[in-house]
C-alpha cells in the first residue's frame, strides 16, 4: 500500500514539475544516493573540483531500505520508516534536502526504487540527472554507465554538463 502511495505521489509531482529553470546554469550539486550502491561518499564530494564548484556547494543524502545493526551517525539518510502508509516522508533533514534549489541533482541508484523516485520528482532541483534504465519522466539527462563505474560516470557527467552549458 505505501508503495502504491508512493507512486501516486511521484505521478503527482511530475504533472505539477516547473520545468522553466532547466537552463540556468548549476553553482551547487546534489546527490540522492542508494547506500547499498555506494557507501563511501568521499568520492561524490570530489566532483565539485572537477565541475569548478566548491566542495560546500556539494550535498549527499543516502536511503537505505532497512536500517543496519551497527549504528550510523549520518544525518543525511533516509530509510522506509521515514514512510507512512500514505507515502509521506517524515524526515526534517529529507524535506531540507529536497526544498534546496539545486542546480543539478544526481539520482544514484540503479533502476526504479520507489522511495527515491518519489524524493526526485518531489525535488527542487532545476536539472536532475539519472543512469539509464530509470523512469525517464524523472530526469532531464541520463547517462548510459554504470553506477559502479564512478570514474567513467564523473568525466561523462562533466562533458554533457559542459555541453549544455551547466558549468564552465
């Protein structure tokens, strides 16, 4: 049922989209990151140099499906509790994350996931960016790599970004 929810809402948000700043150019970079893809996050910090940006203009938020036995002292996640039934997100630092303005937000997971889906069509973000074989209606690019293969993903996301104008 919640994943039901969570699809309505993500068809919602996606009617309701404001496409009118897809062009401006991106000064801060988001990442919405699957952890059971990618852990170290280090990495994804890294772009800001070379994308020219600052390393304070790079934002990571994680989901995870199901929370650890160890303990996490991450800030930035998310995970399906954060859920109601009705597909509602009850997470402060999610919202925060979501009504920033980014001006390009990478989706990092594989595929559809319900949950995250639902985070990018809810996102602020002027231009959002996915790896194929994601719901097409969410993205304004995606690239056709691997998520594991962030080396190649990171020179193919600072060509297109300089192609349309996104960095300098």
């Amino acid at each position: 049922m919640k994943r039901k929810s969570l699809r309505k809402l993500t068809e919602k948000q996606l009617v309701d989209r404001d496409v009118s700043k897809v062009n401006a150019p991106a000064k801060t970079l988001g990442f919405l990151v699957d952890e059971m893809l990618l852990s170290d996050f280090e990495k994804l910090y890294h772009f800001s140099a070379d994308l020219g940006m600052q390393p304070k203009d790079v934002r990571v938020f994680s989901f995870i499906e199901t929370k650890r036995k160890i303990p996490s002292l991450r800030q930035n996640q998310v995970q399906c509790k954060d859920f109601n039934w009705k597909g509602e997100m009850h997470n402060q630092n999610a919202q925060e994350f979501l009504d920033t303005e980014f001006g390009v937000l990478v989706g990092y997971y594989k595929g559809t996931n319900e949950f995250m889906d639902m985070m990018i069509s809810r996102s602020k973000a002027k231009f959002k960016v996915g790896f194929a074989g994601g719901d097409e209606r969410l993205y304004d690019l995606m690239i056709g790599v691997a998520p594991e293969q962030i080396d190649l993903f990171k020179s193919e996301l600072k060509k297109y970004l300089t192609i349309l104008n996104k960095i300098a």
